[in-house]
C-alpha cells in the first residue's frame, strides 16, 4: 500500500523525464525513519483524526444530518493552521506550517481537499482507523519525496518538482479508494444470499 505510490511516482517521474531518480532503499531500515514515523502516527494522524474526524464529526451527528456534520468537521480542520500560525508566531519568533513560513492559498487548498478525502472515508467507511491510515501514509510519504540524499525517492538533475507532488498524493489517493472499493465490495457481495428455491 504504501511502496506503490512511491513506485508509481518514480516510474512516472523517470518515464515523463520530469526528474532523475535515485531510490535511497537503505533509508527505511534507518532509526531516524522509523522515528519520523512514530511523530507523524502519534502526534499528527491519530490526534487530528480522533479530533475532527472522530469526536467533532460524532458530536455533529448527534445535533445534524452527516453532510453538515462533515461541512464543519472540513471547516474546522482547515481553519486550524489559520488559527495556530499567528500563536506559532508568538511563542517562538517563526512560522511553520506545511513547508512555509506563512499560511499560503495553495496549503489551504491541499487541506481543503485532503479533509474531504478524510471525511468521506470516514463516512463510508464507517472507522476512524481508516483516516488514521490514510493520513499517515499521505503525510508521512510526501515527507520522503524530495532533493536530499535522505529522501527515499531523490529527484536530481532538472526536477520539476510541482508535477511528482500531485502524483504522489493522487496515487495515494486511488491506492486508498481502491482498497475502499473492494472493501465495501465484499461486504455487499457478503449481505446477499445465493437466491434457493
């Protein structure tokens, strides 16, 4: 699930000639790896998802229909960054907020799209976990696509960068609609009954 979209982004960045590419296989065995995961899962995916996906959206679906509660739940999960960059900027001196020293349109619009993703996997698939998932492997692989030699899939020569950072989202994306797909495909296909006479 999660070495496809890096495949894919490779390939793709090799094939289309956007970037050379050199696959730093050794680094998953690396501590600092598996570290940098560790930070993602406990205090990005788990905390925002419980958060939003979890107690807002539940607490939502007690006062409202699941469309309004899902409105609010995206709302709110893209007016944090608004909300915390100029309390960032208070206590230490400097912004960061998704690779920027500032709150840009293109980040809210990333966000915007990522927490509609979010919440309609949590609204057909009925679990946190799978946003958890999701989440993750979609923070956590963009961080892994890059220039450095501590990159899993190192772009150099002439990169043209913003084409490989759609690829890899969208091929996380279909990886995760997929497995949805055949998820809920076989929990249909379970609900009917061989017809017997």
């Amino acid at each position: 699930m999660i070495a496809a979209p890096l495949a894919i982004t490779g390939a793709v960045a090799n094939l289309l000639g956007w970037s050379d590419v050199l696959w730093n296989i050794d680094i998953p065995g690396s501590q600092s790896f598996w570290i940098s995961a560790a930070i993602v899962l406990f205090f990005e995916a788990i905390p925002e998802e419980f958060a939003f996906r979890g107690y807002l959206y539940g607490k939502g679906l007690q006062k409202m229909n699941a469309f309004k509660a899902s409105a609010l739940s995206i709302l709110l999960f893209v007016a944090l960054p608004v909300a915390t960059a100029p309390i960032q900027g208070l206590l230490f001196d400097s912004v960061y907020v998704g690779g920027h020293s500032q709150v840009t349109g293109g980040y809210l619009i990333t966000m915007f799209f990522f927490a509609v993703f979010q919440q309609f996997l949590r609204y057909h698939s009925g679990s946190i976990w799978t946003g958890i998932g999701f989440h993750f492997s979609f923070v956590y692989l963009l961080r892994y696509l890059g220039p450095e030699s501590s990159d899993i899939i190192q772009l150099t020569g002439d990169v043209q960068q913003g084409p490989l950072q759609v690829v890899l989202p969208v091929g996380i994306i279909l990886g995760f609609a997929a497995v949805l797909w055949f998820y809920r495909k076989s929990r249909i296909q379970k609900d009917i009954k061989p017809f017997s006479s």
